[in-house]
C-alpha cells in the first residue's frame, strides 16, 4: 500500500454528507459548527423558491428563484434531488455535488426527508445523518425564539417533524441536539469515522494495496 497517497484515510473523491432534522433540531448550528471544525468540508447552496428571510444572501443560503425558472431546471434534470417542503420548492444540482467531491472535498447537503431518501436512492456513497431535537417542548420553544414563523406555522411544522421522523431508520446515524457540543463532538467523530474506512458505501474500496 502507497501510504503517501493517503491522508487520514482518504483518497480521491470527496464524501457526500446528507444532514436532516425537524425544523428546530438545530442543523444550522451544528454545519456552521461543523464548518469551524473542518476547513476542508463545503456546503452545498441548494436552490429555492421561496422568499430569502431577514440576513440570507442569495448564493451564500440559498440560490432564490423563481417556481418557473425552478420547473425549467426540472425539466431539464438539472438536480440530483428536489421536493416541495411547506409550499415551496428546493433542489440540489448535480454539478454542484459532482464538483466539489471531484476536487477531493467533502461536501454537506442540507436536505430534507423527502430530498435525503431521494439521493439515497440515486448516490450508494451517501452517508445520511439525521439531527434529533431533543423533545416536542423543546423544539417549539426553538421555532418560537427564530421569530420566522406565526402560530400555525409552528404547529405545521410541528406535526410534519411527527412524520419525517417515522423515516429515521433510512439514515446511517442519528445524533441528538440536547447540547450543542455534544452534537458537533458526535457529528465530528461521524465524518472523521467514514475518512477512514477502507471500503466506502456502495461496495467501492478506497486503498488498494
């Protein structure tokens, strides 16, 4: 085995990281956390069609578009995965994820349910990874203190997180957000865990000897 073809484990293409959570479970925290980490992970911006809220930089959170520019890039089979999520659409490109994991970087995708299940089926490497909120009470009062949504709004997301956790078992790992430390500390020793394995999803070796 060339061993100075190997750093921590890893060789040639980057790892695809899909992260999903409850509204209120916390994955933003935890990417930029993540980011702090790693200088050598990316985030991919998917895009969207709903409105930028206060602070969001279009490029830098999402991309904003338009529903009929959105369907145009649909019809042209432009994203690896997209899915309607309280009324609005979102979608990652391939080329986005094709990139970044060519040029030997990890790349985080910020996806929900449908759109995680969605890349498990088109991408055998992706590693899914699932942020629990610690608790219904808790994940309310952190919907509340974003100040993003009215009453109804909580109480429909609310009732969807009931549902998308129904769907944890389709992730490779779950890691609980009742301490944000201890969530990065558990996230961290996820990535550094897949940079290291020998033969990576998908049945593909990554060190020959």
């Amino acid at each position: 085995m060339d061993l100075t073809s190997i750093d921590n484990g890893r060789t040639g293409k980057g790892l695809l990281f899909v992260i999903s959570s409850v509204s209120g479970g916390g994955k933003t925290t935890v990417i930029r956390e993540l980011m702090e980490v790693f200088g050598d992970i990316r985030v991919s911006v998917s895009h969207t069609t709903r409105e930028p809220r206060p602070g969001e930089v279009d490029g830098g959170d999402y991309h904003f578009v338009s529903w009929d520019r959105f369907k145009q890039m649909v019809d042209e089979g432009l994203f690896l995965e997209w899915a309607e999520v309280y009324g609005q659409y979102y979608g990652t490109f391939k080329n986005t994820i094709d990139s970044i994991t060519s040029e030997g970087f990890d790349v985080l995708l910020d996806i929900d349910v449908q759109g995680a299940i969605q890349v498990k089926q088109k991408r055998e490497d992706a590693i899914l990874v699932f942020i629990v909120a610690p608790g219904d009470e808790e994940q309310e009062r952190r919907l509340r203190n974003r100040g993003t949504e009215s009453d109804q709004e909580i109480q429909v997301r609310l009732e969807a997180a009931r549902r998308e956790l129904a769907f944890i078992r389709e992730y490779d790992y779950s890691v609980l957000n009742d301490n944000i430390k201890d969530a990065v500390d558990i996230f961290c020793s996820i990535i550094r865990t897949e940079r290291c394995r020998i033969r990576k999803k998908g049945g593909n070796k990554t060190n020959e000897a």
